[in-house]
C-alpha cells in the first residue's frame, strides 16, 4: 500500500476488510491493489494522484460490483496524504449519470479529470470526517 494511503486510512481509522467476510470475498478477486476498506458501516476505495492536475481512473467492475451489493460505499480521491475529494455512492452515481466522469470502452475506466466539485474536497483530515458525517447522515444512495 501506499505511504499517502497507509497515512490517510491510519488517521481516519479505517480497517482492512477481513478474509472471512462476504464483501472481501467478492471484491477481493477483482481489484489490483489493497485500496479498499471499511470505514464507519462502509466499504471505501481510496485511489491517489500524484500529477498535476489530478487525473484518476476507476474501473467499471469495482462501481457495478459494489452498487449490486445494496450497500452504502464511497470514493475518496486523494493528491496528498490529507487532500482530495470524498465521493458518496449516490454522488458517483450522478457524475456516471451525468457524464461529468469520462468513460473509456477501451479499458472499461471512468476518467476523473479536470471535473472535481468543491462540494466534496477537503483540505485535511477533521474536513473528511465532516464531510463523511454530513453525507452519512442522509440518504446516501
């Protein structure tokens, strides 16, 4: 895993998903890397971007698997080990809808870049955690 992940996970206290669970059993098998977790009722991806500008791609695979679960989950894109943008399930699902996030055929990826809200960035640790809680505390999906 990587540092600015590891640090990010540490601090908001998220947990790696356990071998014996149902979700790690069905997600595990399709994602590359060990940026999934569980955090506050919930799986989380957490994905990096070390360019300027951000740019981020998510697989297809990872947001249709997790939406047929019918359990709440989110995306955080990171550009430091405190910095980023905090996606609710429901709040993907509007960017795919929308078309605010591109989509490749080729490699079946959604392309973030350059369409980031304001609504969902945070500058520190305390501003995701507010921003978690705002979104937890109505109707994600």
């Amino acid at each position: 895993m990587v540092e600015e992940i590891r640090f990010f996970i540490d601090s908001i206290g998220a947990t790696k998903l356990q071998s014996g669970n149902e979700i790690h059993k069905i997600i595990s098998p399709i994602f590359k890397r060990q940026n999934y977790f569980y955090f506050r009722g919930q799986v989380i991806i957490v994905k990096i971007s070390r360019i300027d500008p951000p740019f981020f791609g998510v697989n297809e695979r990872y947001i249709n698997m997790l939406s047929t679960l019918k359990k709440d989950y989110s995306l955080i894109l990171l550009t430091s080990k405190k910095t980023g943008w905090y996606y609710s399930c429901k709040t993907i699902k509007q960017e795919i809808d929308n078309g605010n996030w591109g989509y490749s055929s080729k490699d079946k990826n959604y392309k973030i870049k350059n369409y980031y809200r304001d609504e969902f960035n945070f500058k520190s640790i305390s501003e995701f955690l507010a921003l978690f809680d705002d979104y937890a505390k109505i109707n994600i999906r």
